[in-house]
C-alpha cells in the first residue's frame, strides 16, 4: 500500500472545525478518561487497572516518560486523559486472534488505517507469513524461535541483521536485548531515540557530560521561571500541568516558546482540585513567544546576547566550572537582530521581555521536547540552551537545570540499558568482564541508517522490539521498500499495527504481555523497572491476567530467541528469562549506579540515579567543565509560495497509535488530514480557509518531490510561513537524508512543503534541481 493512499478514516469528508481551546483538561478531560476506559476494558478492569496505575506498588504508564511524585504525595488517580487511553488500548477486551487472521488476508488489512487496524484487539498467538503466503498463521513459539535463528546463523556477518527497540521496553528486557545482540556480533541496536531526543543526548554529552537532563520534580515546584521550548504538555505530558501548576501557586513564571499557543500552557483546569472542575483554574504561561519554526537557536542566541550586554551572568559559577565563555560572548554579541527578527518572527521587545525574566530569576529551568530536537541545526540548539544555563549558573542547584522531556516511557532506561548503536567502551568492557565474550566494538546502524542498509541490501533481518517501525519512521514510501526487501522481519507486538502488514518475505509477529498484565514465569511472579525522564527508577507490577495464555513476556521472548540462536553460549539465558532478579544482578556489575539494584528498584518509589552534574557540579567532558558552544546561525531559507512545516501529535495519539479522531484542544473533531496555516499565507497563495490541498514536500537534497495527498487547510494563529499536520499521515513528506548535524535525527519539524489543489500535487517527472 502506498503511504499516500492510506486513510479510510481521519479524512476530509466529516471533519469539522471549531475554535480551539483555552483550557486543558477539567471535567472534560475526566468524562473522556472514563468513557474509553470503561469502553474498551469494562468496569471492572478499569477499576483494577487505573487505581494501579503509576503507583507504587503498581504498573508505570507505558505513554510519557514524566516522572511521578513521591509516593506519599501521590493522589488516588495518578494519571491523565491520554494515560488512560493508553491503557485501555491495551488492556482492551478486544483480541485478534489466530481466527481474525485467517479471515483477513494481509493485503485487506492493509487497506485499513491505523486506527481501524488498532482497534482489533490483542494478539493472542504466534503467527508467521510463509514466503508467497497471503495471511498470516498460527506458529509454536519453539518454531518460531527456530525460524528466526535458521535466519540469523545463516547471514554472511551478523550486521546483516537489525535489532530495533521501541521506548516502552523495560530495563530487564533491554539489558537481556541487547546483551544477546552484542553475543550474536553486532552493534546494530537502533531505537526510537534515534528519531526524537537525540540530539538531545548528543549536545549535553558533549556541554556537560551526560546526555540527560539535570532536574528533579521537586526543582520544578522550587524553579523561579520555568521555560518550555517546542514542548507541549497538555497533550504530550499531561501529568506535567499538574507540577507546573504547582510551580505557578508556589511563585514561578512560566515562558511558552512554541509557534502555536497550545491549550495546556495557557490554562489548566485541574481535575483533582475544586478550582479545577467547577473553578477557573490556573494560568500557566505568563509570556507566550510565537516563534517561527527554525527560529529556536536565532531566539536562544538572541537572549545571551542581552544577557551579556547587561552583565547577567554568573562568574563565579563560569570561572570555577565552565570553559569557553570568551568565544560564546564575543559570538552572541554579534547578533544581527534583523536576522534574528526574521528568523523568529519576533519582536526584539519580545525578546527583550523574555531576557528580563530570566536576568530577574534566581533559578530557571529550561524543558524541551521534539520542537527543538528534530531540525537540520538541532544540536547547535540545545546546546545554546545549555550556554544560557550555565551562563547564568543554572546547573546543580535546586531549582533549576535542563529539563529534556521524554516523550516514552523507558526511552531513557532503554539507552541507560545498553541500547544504543554507539555504547561507549567503558560499557562493553564491562559487559566483557561480566559475561567472558568481547563484544563488536564498530559502531552499528541508527534508525536511518538501518533504512539504507534494508533499501540498499545490506541488510536482510529486521527485529523489531515493540512499536510500529514503518509509521514510526521518515520518508515512509522508502522505509516501505526497505522494509518489503528484507529476507525476515520479526516484531515483538501487543496489538496489530502497520509493520506487520509492510513485512519482509517471511514475517513474525510475536504476542507479548503488556505493563498491565501480570508476568509469571516458572520461578513465580516477576516484576520489571523503568526510568523516567528525571533519572528515577522504579518497580512496574501489572495487576491483570493476560490477554491470552500464549502471550510470553518480552525477557521470555528475547531469552528464547537468544537460546535458540546462541545453543553454545555459556549465558544463561533460560535461567535469566525465567528469574528477572538475575538480569538485575549482572545490570548492578555493569552499569554505574544500579548497585544492589533489585533492593533499591524494590523500595516503594524506587531510587535516583547519578548525575554528576546535578549532584556535584562535575562535568565528565573532554575538558572536564561544562562547555560553552559557539554556533553559526543558521537560518533555514524557505522559498516564497512556500511553509515550513511540523509534524505534530493530534490530542487523540500518542506517537503512531492513533486513539480517535479528535484533537480538541485545537478544535478539529473527526478527521486527522487537517493543515494548520496562518489566515494570510493562505490567502496570499491563493487559498481559502477549508481548501482540500495536497502537501508537497521540496528538499534540495534530491530531486524527489514527495506528497501527502488530501488535507484540508485549516486557518490557526500560527506564524506566518509556518504549517503544522498531524503525523505519521505526514511522514512521507521527510526524507531519509534530510538529518540532524551530529545526531542524525529526521528533520521532521522543518519540512519546506507548498501547497497544491488536491489531485494536482504529483509531477509527471522528477523536479529539476
């Protein structure tokens, strides 16, 4: 199926337009919690599941990776609107069982959305696509297991296989995935960090040291100002309004840098609070700053530029723990403010304003999410922004730090696990002296990379460990062929999705228990660990039985393959996939900070790891102090009759699962193929608000011109020159090679697009470069 095509649901047809929101959740967000909860897992099991839900002696939300409160400050319904759903998606009542396939060939699913093919249920058996099969069909699990190390033995080198982990995979089951890999002989361990905060980890690795960030929940009630770069919260984090809430009641100032104004940081209405269900509830943002798409490091550089000419910065905390300064001074000083006006479409007194707030603030915390990780100059970006908290000593006192915010749960414990296709070699000497094999030590393939190595033939295996690959990824036409060009794709799955159906010429789906099930094995029940995005890790315990009792757990199913790959490896891999207290054990001697790891993971609320930073102002860089970077600006250049365009969540998502068709918040009810447009940009390219346009997407890096076909614009307050739809229907438009300098990130928040009338957006023959 080609991605352009894909949509029986979420199009033009029904979809209605209201005016968006000015307030985030309240009853609202209460009523439609319940109602899919109720709707997909009965009474009953939402009863057992939500009381349990982020809770101590509970399951850890498989959505946002937002931390939770101490477990005595924790209130009876710790979670949102969207925890909810993502809950009910799997704990659903509804299952795809090995019937569902045998009456549904894979070429008919695959003429379904994502929404209807979610909708099917849990996959209660093993199945596989025999080379020339139509439908998938039941398989033993020790078949299975057979088939996929009869692939793997029989490559001409181990990277020619793929091992790919989604964020949701627990500690236990990272460790033991990634050890496996590395005893099979590669280093071929991309995961979805690759395509959201890597540029993330890259730029603080290299400014401070360690590529996470340096706060606590307890720094953002105490923070003076708090400001959200390409973050939103209300519908990404929702648990996060509940402590910037707290912030604002405690004194703090908030700063929304986002093109759009978006719900959540203009008002929350707290459902756990009277002022919140019948009051008017909390203003959040105290100054929004509608920058353009692209205009974040112009922005960032702007503000150390006053910050410098007013002497507002630290020098105490600059000459005992930075290096640097002089040249990241002298650069900032000479700002072209008419290129940083244009780059940001805004004001200098806008500008100026936001300086003010942070000259005038003791402690500040600096958060982003993917509106800044996902641009061509993104690592240039983030590191600006540690530039501005160190000049100004935010880093190491309470209050204050770098607060990156994951949009996964566990997506930070995944890479603190091992999964990572550049793991440092202190790691592999230490995986070396714990288990007596010298692990690969080049470098593997990153998600992109992986794409070329499938599109090319380089690679022929994929396994994929949770998540949904093909919508996950960019340039979808192209990671489809990759995908269909390989010998063998196997993915480790709860309910059926997109990847399953674009398979190679023989294909898995492995059915593994969910975080809201209970994981018994023949040592009795187990329990995993996850870590939040504040380093805090903690026990996961699901409290319902499973969907099916052919359902294995992800240890189960990675020590099966492992065992039936490896038959002579002297790792005890049956012994690990039975007693998850044993992965523990060989995680405590391997990884810093995890010592006598299951008594501490045990303890109600967990522990915190390490951060040199945070903890001791150490900085482990190559110069032993954090590091001011000096960046050229860099402004991307859209040419005229064109946006620049970001792909973005809708309210009903979260990452490629698409809950149902509303986003409310933006007041878009039935459909998804919407764009959001500035009211003059479309009348000066010749449109009208409610126009069905295709979107074409031009890049100077080939002379492809790729297209989404079908979206209705949408006249917002957003930018002028700037658009926003909803991903994945959007991926297509973001090429393989269009990246991050230095992190290889998709650039799926700067997509230079035009619009055309619907049915006039494909050109007979290649753009001309």
């Amino acid at each position: 199926m080609s991605a352009r095509s894909e949509g029986d649901k979420g199009g033009v047809e029904e979809l209605e337009v209201h005016d968006p929101k000015n307030a985030a959740a309240g009853v609202t967000g209460v009523r439609v919690a319940l109602q899919r909860a109720v709707s997909q897992m009965g009474v009953k099991n939402t009863a057992k599941t939500l009381r349990k839900l982020n809770q101590a002696d509970g399951f850890d939300c498989m959505s946002c990776a937002w931390p939770d409160p101490d477990p005595e400050h924790r209130h009876t319904a710790e979670f949102c609107e969207n925890g909810a759903k993502a809950v009910a998606e799997e704990a659903t009542k509804k299952r795809a069982g090995s019937e569902f396939f045998a009456s549904h060939s894979i070429a008919e699913l695959d003429s379904h959305d994502e929404m209807w093919l979610g909708q099917q249920g849990r996959i209660t058996h093993p199945m596989v696509k025999r080379p020339g099969g139509t439908h998938y069909e039941p398989i033993a699990w020790a078949d299975a297991f057979a088939l996929i190390a009869q692939h793997l033995t029989a490559l001409t080198s181990p990277d020619e296989a793929i091992f790919y982990t989604s964020g949701r995979t627990s500690n236990e089951a990272a460790f033991l995935y990634q050890l496996f890999v590395r005893a099979y002989g590669t280093n071929n361990l991309p995961d979805c960090s690759n395509m959201c905060h890597e540029s993330t980890s890259v730029a603080l690795a290299e400014s401070i040291g360690i590529g996470k960030g340096s706060v606590s929940l307890r720094d953002i009630y105490d923070a003076e100002l708090i400001v959200i770069a390409g973050q939103n919260p209300g519908t990404n984090h929702p648990r996060m309004l509940s402590a910037l809430e707290t912030a604002k009641l405690r004194g703090a100032r908030i700063i929304s840098i986002n093109p759009l104004r978006e719900a959540g940081l203009v008002n929350f209405r707290n459902p756990q609070k009277p002022r919140g269900l019948v009051g008017k509830g909390t203003d959040l943002a105290d100054l929004h700053l509608p920058v353009k798409i692209n205009g974040d490091l112009a922005l960032f550089q702007a503000i150390g530029s006053l910050l410098v000419g007013w002497d507002a910065i630290d020098h105490e905390f600059i000459e005992q723990h930075t290096t640097g300064v002089a040249a990241w001074a002298e650069h900032v000083s000479a700002v072209d403010w008419t290129v940083v006006e244009d780059a940001t479409g805004l004001t200098r007194a806008q500008i100026t304003e936001a300086a003010e707030m942070i000259r005038g603030s003791n402690a500040t915390i600096y958060c982003w999410a993917m509106g800044l990780t996902q641009h061509r100059n993104a690592v240039a970006t983030i590191k600006e922004v540690v530039n501005l908290a160190i000049a100004r000593g935010d880093i190491g006192k309470r209050g204050a730090g770098l607060c990156p915010v994951r949009g996964h749960s566990n997506v930070q414990g995944d890479r603190t696990m091992g999964i990572w296709e550049r793991a440092p070699e202190h790691f592999l000497d230490a995986l070396q002296e714990e288990f007596g094999f010298d692990p690969p030590r080049a470098h593997g393939l990153d998600v992109v990379d992986s794409i070329r190595a499938l599109r090319d033939g380089e690679a022929s295996v994929f396994v994929g460990m949770g998540g949904n690959f093909i919508h996950a990824s960019p340039d979808t036409d192209v990671t489809i062929d990759a995908m269909r060009n390989a010998a063998l794709t196997v993915q480790v799955s709860t309910k059926l999705n997109r990847s399953h159906l674009v398979c190679g010429e023989t294909a898995l789906i492995l059915p593994t228990k969910g975080r809201t099930e209970k994981d018994v094995s023949s040592k009795g029940e187990q329990y995993v660990s996850v870590e939040d995005s504040m380093s805090s890790v903690h026990a996961s315990r699901g409290p319902l039985e499973p969907a099916s009792p052919m359902l294995r757990s992800e240890v189960a199913i990675i020590a099966g393959i492992a065992q039936a790959t490896l038959p002579d490896s002297p790792i005890d891999w049956s012994g690990m996939g039975d007693d998850y207290g044993l992965i523990r054990e060989h995680i405590s001697r391997v990884v810093p900070g995890f010592e006598d790891y299951s008594a501490k993971v045990d303890r109600p609320g967990g522990f915190v790891l390490p951060h040199p930073p945070r903890d001791s102002r150490e900085f482990h860089t190559r110069s032993g102090l954090a590091e001011f970077a000096v960046s050229p600006l860099e402004v991307l250049q859209v040419p005229d009759g064109h946006l620049l365009l970001q792909t973005l969540r809708s309210h009903d998502q979260f990452n490629t699962t698409i809950y149902g068709l509303s986003d409310r918040y933006r007041g878009i009810e039935d459909g998804r193929r919407v764009v959001f447009v500035h009211p003059d940009d479309i009348t000066t390219l010749g449109f009208q608000d409610a126009d069905v346009v295709d979107l074409v997407a031009r890049w100077d890096g080939d002379d492809i011109e790729r297209v989404a076909e079908s979206f209705r614009i949408v006249a917002y307050d957003t930018p002028r020159g700037s658009a926003a739809a909803y991903y994945p229907e959007t991926n297509p438009l973001v090429p393989l090679d269009s990246t991050a300098t230095g992190s290889n990130t998709p650039t799926s928040k700067s997509v230079v697009i035009r619009l055309a009338p619907h049915g006039q957006g494909r050109r007979t023959a290649p753009l001309q470069a």
